[in-house]
C-alpha cells in the first residue's frame, strides 16, 4: 500500500496518520508492530511512529496478516527467579517466544504468564504484551523483568530508555579474540539487503554500544567466550555486534555465513545472565543473576576437555 500525504493532513503523527487513512481495522499499536519490523518506510526510509508527516512524503505499508488476537493462557512452567508486587524476574529457557506475534500465538511466555498471573500484568503493552517491558530473542536464553503493574511498568521503561539498566550475556563467538577488552560503538538499523535483518549502517540507525570482555579462548576449538555488556539495547545487536567484527556467535544461522556442524546447536549460544535497574517502587538498585542452561554448560565442559587433552 502507498499513501501520499495532502496538504490537509502535515504535522500528523505518522501513526495516527495511517488510522485514518487504513481505517478502522487497524490501531496505533499495530501500526507500531508494523514499522517495529520494518514494515513502514517513508520516503524509503524508516522513521519513528510520532514521525510528523510532512506534505508529499511517500509512505508505504505492508500490510501482514493478522491472526486472532486472544491469547489463551496456558499451563507452562516458568523459572521465576523473583517475585513482589511489582514485578516478576523470568529466566526464559532457550526457544521460548516472548510474546505472540505472527506466526506464534501459542507456547509464548505471555502465553504462561496468563495462566499464572492473569489480572496481575501491566496492560501498557496492550492483550498481545501484558507485562512485557523488554524482549530477548526467541533462542537467547536468560533472565528478563516482567512489570505486574503500570507505574511499576512506566518506572522500569524509562531506565530501558536511558540505557541505565544494567545487562550482562555470555556468549560463545567463533574464532579466537586476541583484545581483552573491546567496545564496539556502531550504529544499528534494518539491513537495506534484507529487511528481516539488522545491520551495522549509517542509513536510517540508532547509536548502540557493546563492551565485550573475552572469559576464556578455545584455542583448540577456535571459540572464544565472552561476557557482553550493553550500553544501549537495540534489536539483535549483540548479535549484529560480533557478526561485524568477525566473530558471529556459535549456532547464529542468521548473521553468520556457516553453518555449525560441530556443535550442532539450533539458534545463538547467547544467553542473558544479569539484569540490574532501580526497583520502581523502593527505589533501590537490585541486580539478578541466572545461570547457563545445562546444554551450553555442557558445551563448555566439551570444549574444557579439547583444551585439556591437547595441552
């Protein structure tokens, strides 16, 4: 679909913009979704949903098909590491959704968090996210902050946005990093090869910042484990990050040219080991920690014993 803009309709938020003119059938939050994925360019450039149009902009729209909304709670165990009355600490398991979107509308940790704690979740993020403040990726595992009210929700969203929160990953990357210490500071927006990727780029980008910390070289394996704090916290750019210098993560099919046949793992050996923020009610700064899954510790030990043996 392509919409140009009259006259008539300048300075409109983009979003509020396209309501009118798709009508009824759509919200401001699925126009949101919509350019979230990459779905809304204006004058082929992606832009922010408060985007203010502007007279003969371009924009278009692909419209994806949406599938039933409701979402019914199901009984999933969930590893909850912590719990008060304002918010819940997850460790996500690898392979687990966060929340529904196209395609995936069953077996989501909101799915489980419905079951467990219907009329208990934030309604900021509408039925689709109830609670959800932050995501990781389907088969990143780790830890994550759920928000079980709207103040604590708005409270912990800000910290996100000023990139005060404290997020720590272990990741396990190919080939072996000679620096001890690396800061990869380069901008991330949607790849213009594939718009289902993200990609270091100076077009249409945020800022993001990864500081990296090699753990431990493989040398006999040719991996290297890393410890990845974020400064900022854009859609894969832990991922994006060490694709770009040349060490993509093992089990990563998406942002490495090779598959890996030696670990034979399926997704990114990525996971979310420590979140710190202020708690938005005490106002006082808690950290969580969660630990490896048994098949990437599993991994390690395999890799410990290489070493060991041709040492």
């Amino acid at each position: 679909m392509i919409i140009s803009v009259e006259k008539t309709d300048k300075d409109k938020r983009l979003d509020v913009f396209l309501c009118e003119k798709i009508g009824d059938s759509v919200t401001r939050s699925y126009i949101k979704t919509l350019n979230d994925d990459g779905k809304i360019l204006v004058n082929k450039m992606q832009v922010k949903a408060g985007y203010k149009v502007k007279e003969n902009d371009v924009i278009e729209v692909e419209i994806t098909k949406r599938e039933d909304t409701s979402i019914l709670p199901e009984n999933i165990n969930l590893d909850i590491l912590y719990e008060d009355d304002d918010i819940i600490i997850v460790n996500k398991p690898k392979g687990m959704v966060v929340h529904p979107a196209n395609g995936n509308y069953t077996g989501t940790m909101v799915n489980a968090l419905m079951y467990s704690h219907k009329d208990r979740l934030s309604t900021i993020n509408g039925i689709i996210r109830p609670g959800i403040v932050h995501r990781i990726d389907k088969d990143t595992s780790g830890i994550l902050v759920v928000a079980k009210n709207d103040n604590a929700h708005k409270k912990l969203s800000s910290q996100f946005k000023v990139h005060s929160i404290k997020r720590v990953y272990i990741a396990l990357v190919k080939g072996i990093i000679k620096e001890d210490e690396i800061t990869i500071d380069k901008p991330i927006g949607r790849s213009q090869k594939d718009r289902k990727k993200m990609a270091v780029t100076q077009k249409n980008s945020r800022n993001a910042v990864t500081h990296i910390r090699v753990l431990k070289r493989f040398y006999n394996s040719d991996v290297t484990l890393v410890e990845a704090r974020l400064e900022t916290g854009r859609t894969h750019q832990i991922r994006v990050h060490m694709a770009y210098i040349h060490h993509p993560l093992v089990g990563d099919t998406v942002y490495s040219s090779k598959k890996d046949t030696k670990f034979k793992v399926d997704g990114q050996m990525l996971h979310a080991k420590t979140l710190g923020f202020i708690h938005p009610t005490t106002g006082e700064f808690v950290e969580f920690d969660s630990k490896l899954p048994e098949y990437y510790t599993q991994i390690l030990d395999k890799l410990e014993k290489i070493e060991k043996a041709a040492n």
